[in-house]
C-alpha cells in the first residue's frame, strides 16, 4: 500500500500519466467488456426512452412505464453513463469490441429453434399427456415457427434468396 501511496505522491505535482498503465492486457479486457455491457444497457434503454412507444405484442404486456419526470432523469442518467464509459474507454486504452450484426440475428434465431423445437407436441409429452387433438393443430404451427426462425438465419447466413423465402412465408401462412 505504501508503494502506491508513495506513486501517487510523486505524480501530484507533475502531470499525471494516463491510467492505462495501471491496468495488465487481462484488466484491460474485463473492464471492456463489463463496460461495453454497460454502454449497451444504456443505449437500448435511452433508445426505449426515445421511442417512447412499447410495442403490442400477443404474449407481452408491457406495465408501469416511467412518467414524464422518471424519463427525463433516465435519459441524463445513461447519457451519463455513457459519458463515463467513453471517458473510461480512452484513458485506459480500452480495445472498442465489434458485434457484427448478422452473427448476433443469426445466434438469437438459432437458439429460438432449439428452443421451438422443445415445444413440438411430440416433445411436449414430457411435460404429461398431450390430446391428440392439440398435438395434430399445435405441431405445423410450431413447425411454421421453426421454418420462419430458420429462414431469417438463412437470410442472415446469406445462404437463401430473401425474395424466394418470403414468397414461400406467404405461401404457407394463406395454407395456415
């Protein structure tokens, strides 16, 4: 503790060095990466704020949105933080990280398959017994789902024609 203490006596007088040589290659990558979750968190939620609407979705009700002076100081509060990201990010050197959007659809769209696929009635039947009924109505809907989840990892993937897949969407949505 002295150490530092006798470091930070010497560098009062004279110009302070930047912090990034306070911080290894590791630290500097934690930090990044907490900090980039943190700018995210902050935007996605200042573009909310902006947006102001929150869309009518069938199985989500959006409640308790913040009144007038809630918003106010939440938008300060993330154009603050991310005052302070952006201030942190250039005196320690942080590395700026790319999110290369089509991976992220393409990720997101993936995981939403593997998660349709637990829904078909054939596998729902490890939750107890399903209605023949329900499993002949419910399994080409999901099937629909999962084709739909599919195609828009396709079309991020570049591996199918846009114009083909929603000619073949519409197809089977007039079948539907």
């Amino acid at each position: 503790m002295a150490m530092f203490d006798k470091e930070r006596h010497d560098t009062e007088g004279h110009e302070q060095r930047p912090p990034a040589h306070l911080l290894n290659d590791n630290h500097r990558r934690v930090l990044a990466n907490t900090l980039r979750r943190v700018e995210l968190a902050a935007w996605r939620l200042e573009d909310q704020l902006v947006r102001g609407e929150y869309p009518h979705l069938a199985l989500t009700r959006f409640t308790h949105p913040p009144d007038p002076g809630q918003c106010s100081a939440l938008l300060q509060l993330t154009r603050q933080i991310r005052q302070e990201v952006a201030k942190l990010a250039a005196d320690y050197h942080l590395e700026v990280g790319e999110q290369n959007l089509l991976r992220t659809i393409m990720a997101e769209y993936t995981l939403l398959w593997c998660n349709l696929e637990e829904t078909q009635p054939r596998k729902l039947r490890a939750y107890g017994t399903i209605n023949p009924q329900a499993q002949m109505m419910l399994g080409p809907r999901i099937q629909r789902l999962i084709d739909l989840a599919l195609a828009i990892d396709g079309v991020a993937n570049g591996e199918q024609d846009v114009l083909t897949l929603l000619q073949a969407a519409e197809g089977r949505e007039d079948d539907g």
